[in-house]
C-alpha cells in the first residue's frame, strides 16, 4: 500500500480545460470521468483531494464560431457552459472541486501578473513571427508537422490533426525565450523519469526537445478576444499561455498564497495527446521562468475512436454521452470506458461492445450476485445477516481473494493510473464470489435443517454478503450511485457509516459487516437492456 500524501498538501489532479467552441463529446467526457475515479479514489485512502476541471474560452477559434453563429464571444462560452458543459458534469456524477473559466476576473488578472513578471525578468522580448499556424490547434505549426492537402485542398500545407489548411501568419508579437529550456528540460525528464506518461508519450517529447526548442510565440496582435498583454493592450496573450495558467489561478496563485502551498503543484495533470507538449514542454518551461515548483505527472490519454476516426468537435463523428447513459445508466457509463479502453491508448467504442460487457459483466456477474444473496438472506434468515460460525478454507481463500483485489486495485487505479487494470482486479473477485456460491451451493445446504447445515448456511451467505461489502467500497469510485444501492441493500450504513467515508486500506478487513444488520432486496443493480427501452 502505498503511503498517504504528506499532510497540508492536496493531491491535486486536473483535467485539461476544453474549448467551448462548441458541446463536449465523449472524448471530454472519457478524461473526465478518469480524474474523478482517481480522485474519489484517493479521498477514499483518506487523503486531501482537490479536482478541477474548466472551460477555455479566448482564442481565434472560439471567436470564429461565436461570429458564425452571430452572437459575442461571451455570450457563446456563457451558453455553452451553463446549457452544456457543467450540466454534463453533474449529469455524470463527476466530483470536481472546481470550475475555471479562463473568462473570470480570478484568472485574467492573475494571468497578466505571471505574464509581466516574466517580461520584468527579461524572459519576453518583442520580434516578428511568421509561419503556420493551425486555428483548430491554436497552434503554431513547424513545416515538418504539416501534410499535403488532398482533394478540396490540394496544393495546401493541412494540419495533421485537423486534416485542414494552416493558415499562415505574419504579424508583429512577443516572445518567451523558451529555446533556452531545452537543457534544463531534458535535465529535469531525466531525474523525474515518471514525469510524462505512458512511455510512448515521454519518448515523443523527448525527440522533440532533443532536436532544440524554438522560442514561443506568447502574443497574438491581429485579433482581441484573449487577455491583454498588460505592458501592451494592442497585443492579447497567446490562448496557450493563458490556458496553462488556469492550473495556477484556480488554486490560489497571486491571490491566496495558503491555498496556492497547499495545493500546487498538480500531481497529476490528465491530457490528450495531442496537447501533450503544452504540458510537458512549454508549461513547465513557464514554471521554471518564474520560480515555481514543476507537476509531479503527466498522464497523456490516447484518442477515442468511432469507427477508426479520432473523436472531436471538428469532425462531428461525436456521439453525444447522453446518448449513451439513457440507455445503459451514468454508472454502467462510467465503468464501461474505463474497463474497456486502457488509459493511454488509443481506443475504440462501439455499442455491440458496451451492450456485451453491460450484459456479461455488470447485469449477469455483479448485479444478479449481489441480487441473490440479499434475496437468499430474506429468504433464510428472515433478512437478517446470520454470523458466520464454521467458516473453513472456502472462506479463507474468500478472504484472501478481497485482499489481493483490494491491493491490486489500489496500485493500479490510485498509483499507475491503469483503470481498466484495477477495475478488472476488483471483477475478478466479483467472478471469485461467484464462484464460491456455484461451489457452496447454499439452496441445498438449506435443505439440512441441522444445526450443523444451518451454522453452514449462515456462514457461507455472511461470507457472500462481506465479499460484497468489499466490492462496494471499492468500485464507489467507479460507479458511486450502484455502489451505494448495494451499500444500503446491505443494510452497512446504520453499522458503518456513509459509504463515501470507507477506507481503501480497510476494505479487506474480512468481518467488518457485522451480523444482525438487515439485508434487503433493493432495486435491480443492472436491468437487462431489453427491459430499460
């Protein structure tokens, strides 16, 4: 077990702010829900939590879309945050502590400050840029990132990503001396080889640093939608720069020094990969600048994939989340992206795929186990848990079997960030339970009216009923609505405590659900999809 994080300091983790050039798709939605598992799951361990997530609001790109559909920038980042984004949010049961909006006076002001500073230190100087520049990545492009156009756009240099023409800038801005990080980087990568993930992630930018950094381009001066450089008004701050800030100024940066110390830096930065270099190039170059201490990870996710084409905005092959959780539930939603598609990796969804594992694993191994043993408590016990008086090896191995899904699990979701991992570990006791029903055979055994086969039959459904209390605490993180039916269902709480409040490093604590709490026969964990339409 791994031990807890020091005291004072927050283990702070945080989603990328998303553009609001338009509503959240289920690439969104796939990073959110993963920094919510991990940080439910942390505030399970006991520790000091804190979860941010935000919207990215200025910018070329969002200015364009508010002009096409003829209102101000403004007022489409208000309408899309309060009538998308955060109720997104809630609908999926997301526990951010939280929410920036790069509009917000907390932000811009304290952008402005980071950004003088910087200027006041020498690391900014004026030049001239000219080159490609990618308005869906907002993204200055290097020629050698760029493609031949096809077709419609034949004879044009097209965005790798976006598979549409860089346009090419000309204008007068302000630059951050990043190319002379290239070695204190690569020093730094070095000594924190963690620092980047996965592996595939942390060698792409290795290359990248390796063939020398150019200096960043930080001011834009042929539009105003961004903040203003603060020595310079004709000029805005580059809509990167202004973004990356918001992991420092929604915790307190420039404005409340105690809550900024006890919680920056992010331990873990969550983002695609193709923002990964913002993150793990320029945004810690910008800490070094201005003496602030580095994030501890960054954990870059691959791209979800429909049919083989990478989920986004832009290409509108996204299919809404909602779509999905009014069919299968927000919980069945939750585990099912994170079972199925390994956290940095790319990954394909597809509907046969999510129904088949929704059937398998959570209506026939979870939700009918959890089903039978509440009803064969009512049955045989009158709904009172029985104690376990003549336990023998086919507990023990029970016992042993929670444990190892608890220690598994922990390293795997609450360390390495491999979710599908640590879910599969914690399934794999669920089908060991299971499987000890099969083997036990308690519907016979309740046939021996002896005191013998009763004190049998009481042990071996207490034993079913303890399994679950485990399964409970420990896929709360996952699916926190199901996980608290079959918490009450175990009648745990009057006993226990709110199932929130449950120990990681206590759940294999074999004997804790105490005998006599009363089991009921609540609602159907997974209903068979034929039944849900």
């Amino acid at each position: 077990m791994t031990a807890v994080q020091n005291p004072g300091k927050s283990y702070y983790v945080s989603t990328p702010i998303y553009y609001v050039n338009d509503r959240p798709h289920l690439g969104h939605a796939y990073t959110t829900v993963a920094g919510d598992v991990l940080t439910r799951w942390h505030r399970q361990r006991g520790e000091q939590v804190w979860y941010l997530t935000g919207t990215d609001e200025h910018g070329q790109k969002i200015m364009r879309t508010a002009e096409a559909n003829g209102v101000s920038p403004q007022e489409w980042c208000d309408k899309l945050v309060e009538e998308a984004w955060k109720p997104l949010w809630e609908h999926l049961e997301i526990a951010n502590d939280d929410f920036i909006r790069t509009t917000e006076d907390r932000h811009t002001a304290r952008v402005q400050e980071f950004v003088q500073d910087l200027y006041d230190k020498g690391e900014i100087y004026q030049g001239g840029y000219e080159g490609p520049y990618c308005v869906g990545c907002e993204e200055y492009k290097a020629p050698g990132e760029l493609l031949d156009g096809e077709g419609e756009f034949a004879g044009s240099k097209i965005c790798a990503i976006h598979k549409k023409p860089v346009e090419m800038l000309k204008e007068e801005n302000y630059f951050f001396k990043l190319s002379e990080y290239g070695p204190k980087l690569l020093e730094f990568y070095a000594a924190n080889p963690g620092f980047i993930q996965p592996e595939s992630a942390r060698n792409e930018v290795l290359r990248f640093v390796e063939q020398g950094l150019e200096d960043l381009s930080i001011s834009r001066s042929t539009f105003d939608w961004g903040v203003q450089i603060p020595w310079d008004p004709k000029h805005v701050i580059y809509v990167w720069v202004d973004a990356l800030l918001n992991y420092a100024t929604a915790v307190g940066y420039g404005s409340d020094q105690a809550k900024f110390e006890s919680t920056f830096p992010a331990d873990v930065h969550l983002v695609g990969k193709d923002i990964l270099r913002f993150h793990a190039v320029i945004w810690p170059a910008m800490l070094m600048a201005n003496g602030l201490p580095l994030p501890k990870r960054v954990v870059a996710n691959g791209w979800l994939m429909v049919g083989g084409e990478k989920m986004s905005k832009s290409n509108l092959t996204g299919i809404a989340p909602q779509d999905l959780t009014a069919h299968f539930g927000v919980d069945a939603y939750r585990y099912y992206f994170l079972r199925a598609i390994p956290f940095g990796t790319d990954g394909s969804f597809s509907w046969e795929d999510f129904s088949a594992r929704y059937t398998s694993e959570l209506a026939n191994d979870f939700g009918n186990l959890a089903s039978r043993v509440a009803a064969m408590v009512g049955k045989y016990f009158g709904g009172v848990l029985p104690e376990a008086t003549a336990s023998g090896p086919a507990e023990a191995a029970l016992a042993e079997g929670l444990a190892k899904a608890v220690a598994e699990s922990d390293e795997k979701i609450g360390e390495r960030l491999d979710f599908a991992g640590g879910i599969a570990a914690i399934f794999d006791f669920v089908k060991q339970v299971n499987g000890y029903l099969t083997e036990q055979e308690p519907w016979k055994v309740a046939k021996d009216e002896s005191p013998e086969g009763q004190a049998r039959l009481a042990t071996i459904l207490y034993a079913a009923a303890e399994s679950l209390r485990g399964v409970a605490v420990l896929l709360n993180a996952v699916m926190p609505r199901v996980s608290g039916l079959l918490w009450d269902s175990l009648g745990a709480e009057p006993a226990l405590g709110v199932l929130a409040d449950q120990r990681i490093g206590e759940a294999a604590r074999w004997g804790t659900l105490p005998a006599g709490v009363t089991v009921t026969k609540g609602e159907i964990l997974f209903p068979r999809l034929e039944e849900k339409k």
